[in-house]
C-alpha cells in the first residue's frame, strides 16, 4: 500500500495560498491543528529563519503544491520586491549570495514547516520526510524532498546538502529519529553537548522540544499533538499500511513525555512491573529508536545475591536480543 500526499488535506487548509503577483504582501495562512498533525520544525537561529522566509517565497512562486503542505506560515510582512533572480542549480555551491532577500523586523514571515500523518511524503515507504535544499535534476516539482530548508542558490544552501537529514518513525518502537543522510554536518544538542552525527547515523527525538542543526540551520522539533489517543491510532495504522508492522507495544508513549528518564543511550518510558530484583521498564534505544527491556536491579552485598545477578545478567545477554541492565 502505497499513501502519497497528494491524497491527504488540501493544501489550501494545510499551508501556503497561492499569492496574486509576486508584487503583492507576502502570503499568510492560519494554523489548522488536524488529528495527524504531531510535529513543528521551527527556525531556531537567525540564519535558518532568512532561509525559512526566502524558502517560502520560492516555494510560492516555483514550487508546485507538494511542498506548500509542508510549511505553516503564521504572521505576514509588508510588502517588498521579490522579482530578483536566484540561480536554480541546486547542485552547485555558491560564492555569494546570489538574490537572496534581507529582511527587516517588519518585514519578517514566522511560521515552521509541519511535520503531520495527513500530508504522507511521497518516499514514506523507504524514508520519511527528507529535508534539504532538494535538485534541480529531481523528476518532478519536489526537488526530491518533502520539506525545504533554503531557497536554491542563496549563501546558506552552500552548506546544505540536497537531502541533508530524514525523519522517520522507527517501525518497532514508534519513536521519531534524525538521520543524517549526508556528509555535511549534522547536530543534535542535548543540553547544552552537541552530538555529532556522521552520515547515516541517527538519534531518538526523545524530548517534548528537541534543537538539531544542519550546516548552519538550527532548528527546534517541538512535538505538539493535540489529541494523544487519536494521533496514536493514526500512527499504527500508518506503520500497519506503510510498512506492514503491528503496532509497538502499548506500554512505550507515543510522544516524548517530560517524566522519561535518560539513562546511558536509553530513555525510560513506563514500568512492565516488579522482577525478582527489582522493576522492569520499557524503553527506546536513543541510538537506533529500537524498543528496550530495562531491568533494575537492587542487590543486597552478599555472594548468593551478586551469584544470582551474575547469572540473570549471563542469561539476559544469551537470550535478549536488546537488553540494558541497572545496577542500584
């Protein structure tokens, strides 16, 4: 079963409206928060929001309206000139700042790209929503990609490969992954330790509002759903015809919650219940989005206790394919 976004909600409700001339104010639209919506990309630094905002005028003026599903713009600017030209070739890096467009606080377009089970990308069976600067040499009017960082040909795509990064559901456990899908740099910070991801790599999206950067675009994956059990159903029933997967066990949370508890490269989600030593818990490798058994155990100091330990631990690594033990 193959699901295209094409299919899904207009894109007249979901993002961009088509603009009169490219002389006129700069097109709004308002959010609509639809039951497969889970996720915001939102520009996080400076650089990433002039790319944002000349992404849009791109998008409105050259793109057709498989990427306008993508983008959110809440608040419009006055009116300024669009009509200088930008170089198309996507594949080329750049020297200057070929037409890109400045703008000034009162000219500033705010908004994010969206991230939602109702606007399906094209390529979800394999990937799921890649990001970039996409190709010119691409067969049809996405560029190749699903959300548009920069405008071709302005300064900032010199560092931004045409699909820099993708995020997908991990079809075991459900859980929301960055990989970085080029050689250009891509980073995740986790308080305030940035997390270098070499090409191919990925990282668990593990808290309610993530910030990653790609080239010199940050940005903050806030998850925003504004109905848990609906979002969820939608989403097994997107692992069940996308992918052909049951769905993850009921026990790890659809959505990042501020109560998971990191530990090492795992994040706890609920206890399963109580072991002979101590609780078992459920979890999410952060490394690979594959779901974890997390047993604690509590040892008294004696050798008939620590003998016992040893041999659930021997017995936890022959027969549990992904297993992490605590020690208290």
């Amino acid at each position: 079963m193959s699901l295209r976004a094409e299919n899904t909600v207009p894109s007249s409700e979901r993002a961009l409206t088509e603009s009169s001339s490219s002389s006129s104010s700069t097109t709004t639209t308002r959010e609509i928060q639809t039951p497969g919506a889970f996720g915001k990309l939102i520009p996080a630094n400076d650089k990433a929001r002039n790319a944002f905002q000349n992404a849009i005028l791109y998008i409105n003026e050259k793109a057709g309206p498989y990427l306008k599903q993508f983008v959110i713009v809440e608040g419009s600017s006055n009116s300024h000139n669009s009509s200088e030209e930008y170089s198309d070739d996507s594949d080329t890096d750049y020297d200057t700042n070929v037409g890109c467009q400045s703008f000034s606080e009162s000219q500033s377009l705010q908004g994010y790209f969206a991230l939602s089970l109702d606007t399906i990308p094209r390529l979800a069976r394999t990937i799921g929503w890649r990001i970039g600067k996409g190709s010119s040499k691409a067969p049809d009017d996405s560029r190749g990609i699903d959300v548009l960082l920069v405008r071709p040909g302005q300064k900032e795509a010199r560092k931004i490969a045409a699909v820099h990064a993708l995020i997908q559901f991990n079809v075991d456990s459900g859980a929301l992954v960055l990989i970085a899908g080029s050689k250009k740099s891509v980073s995740y910070y986790l308080e305030n330790k940035e997390i270098k991801l070499p090409k191919s790599s990925q990282i668990v999206l593990s808290r309610p509002t993530n910030r990653f950067r790609v080239g010199d675009l940050e940005y903050s994956m806030t998850f925003d759903v504004s109905d848990t059990v609906t979002f969820t159903q939608r989403r097994d029933s997107y692992l069940k015809g996308v992918h052909g997967r049951d769905p993850p066990h009921p026990k790890l949370d659809p959505i990042p919650q501020p109560y998971h508890a990191r530990v090492g490269h795992a994040v706890i989600h609920n206890s399963l219940g109580f072991g002979t030593f101590g609780w078992v818990f459920v979890g999410v490798d952060t490394t690979t989005g594959h779901p974890l058994a997390v047993k604690e155990l509590r040892l008294r100091r004696n050798d008939q206790t620590m003998r016992s330990a040893k041999d659930e631990v021997a017995v936890a690594r022959r027969f549990m394919k992904v297993c992490l033990l605590l020690f208290w």
